[in-house]
C-alpha cells in the first residue's frame, strides 16, 4: 500500500527525530585484535611453544579501508622477525608503539603463499581464512570472541651459527606493518627452525 499522507515540514523532522533516537537491535561496531603462536622446534625433536597478544598498529587502519574499495593489492603477504626487540637497560622486551613502521632489527622475512579457505594436507606456512559464527555464541563449548579469523603462518631458520630472535610483524605487500609483537628472545642454533602462526580476528562489540 501506497502512504499517501500529506506530511509537514514539521511531520518530517519529528520522523526524523525518531528514527535518530531508535537504537539499533543488533550490535554494529566490530574489533580487530590478533595473536602470535611461536614455536621453536629444535634438533632434538623437542617443542617449544606460547601464544602471546600482538599490537594492530597506526598502519593498519589506513590498510583496512583499501579492503572495503576492492584493493586487493594491498594484502597482507609477509611476515618478519628480527633480533632488537629487546631492551638491555630494562631486561624487558621493548615497548611497540602504534606509530611503529618497521622491526628494531630486521633478520630475516618471509612472503606468505595466498590458499584462500584451506591449505593443501599437511602445509604449514602460508595464509587462510575460516568463519566461525557458531563459535562466537556465548556458552559454546569452543567459544571464540572472533566471528571471522586470518592465519598467516611462515616458519623461519637459523642461517648463522646463532640467532636472537625478539620480534616478529606483518607486512602488506607495501611494506606497511600491520601488526607488531616484541618478546623475550628466541636463541637459535643454525638448524633450528622458529615456525610463527598469526592469527587476526574480527568480532563484533
């Protein structure tokens, strides 16, 4: 049916009041946060691994909106580590600030291969996306507070006879940084093997 009411100046802004003042039903804000899983694996055979939170830096945001336009060159595609991560006066890792565009001590980096939904069996290094909406209801035996998540992952080896890796970041294909972690370092020996899994989560608050 066809509203054929003859409305004011008046009726209008009212209307237009109203519907300012309604607040939405669903939540429409949504967070971008990520983590970093290091594993050294050693010659050995042994496994060392820990699961740290990252900082999604100032670069990231001017990143993102490409995203929305279609600008599907500017992907994220590499990740580094490097070896100044840490703060000798302090005995601390040093602090990463938003305005970070780079590693202290670029080492070593890597460019991730694209497998869209899924690598093929048994690959480890690489990048991928899965959804889990399921997961993200509170009370889920595996809940999630991500809706969607990016995995980049990349392993890195020792090339001296020893490395101190502290520090580890994602790249756009740019060279923007995305994101960017400092930890205690990781002491290599040439035949040992530092393997990184990123995760990037989208959530909604």
């Amino acid at each position: 049916m066809v509203d054929e009411t003859e409305y004011t100046f008046d009726d209008y802004t009212k209307i237009a009041k109203r519907n300012h003042d309604v607040k939405p039903t669903v939540k429409d804000g949504f967070a971008i946060s990520g983590e970093l899983t290091l594993r050294v694996l050693r010659k050995d055979g042994s496994v060392e691994e820990e699961k740290l939170p990252n900082l999604i830096v100032n670069g990231a945001f001017n990143y993102l909106p490409q995203l929305l336009v279609g600008n599907t060159n500017a992907r994220i595609n590499t990740m580094s580590v490097g070896t100044g991560g840490w703060d000798h006066e302090l005995g601390v890792p040093k602090l990463v600030m938003p305005s970070d565009g780079a590693l202290f001590n670029h080492y070593q980096s890597g460019i991730m291969t694209y497998y869209g939904g899924s690598p093929p069996e048994g690959e480890v290094e690489g990048i991928q996306w899965r959804t889990e909406p399921q997961r993200h209801t509170p009370g889920h035996p595996e809940y999630s507070p991500f809706i969607g998540i990016a995995t980049y992952a990349y392993t890195f080896d020792c090339k001296t006879d020893t490395a101190h890796i502290n520090e580890s970041a994602l790249f756009v294909s740019d060279g923007t940084m995305f994101s960017k972690r400092t930890f205690p370092a990781r002491v290599l020996s040439f035949g040992e093997f530092l393997e990184i899994v990123w995760e990037i989560g989208v959530t909604r608050f």
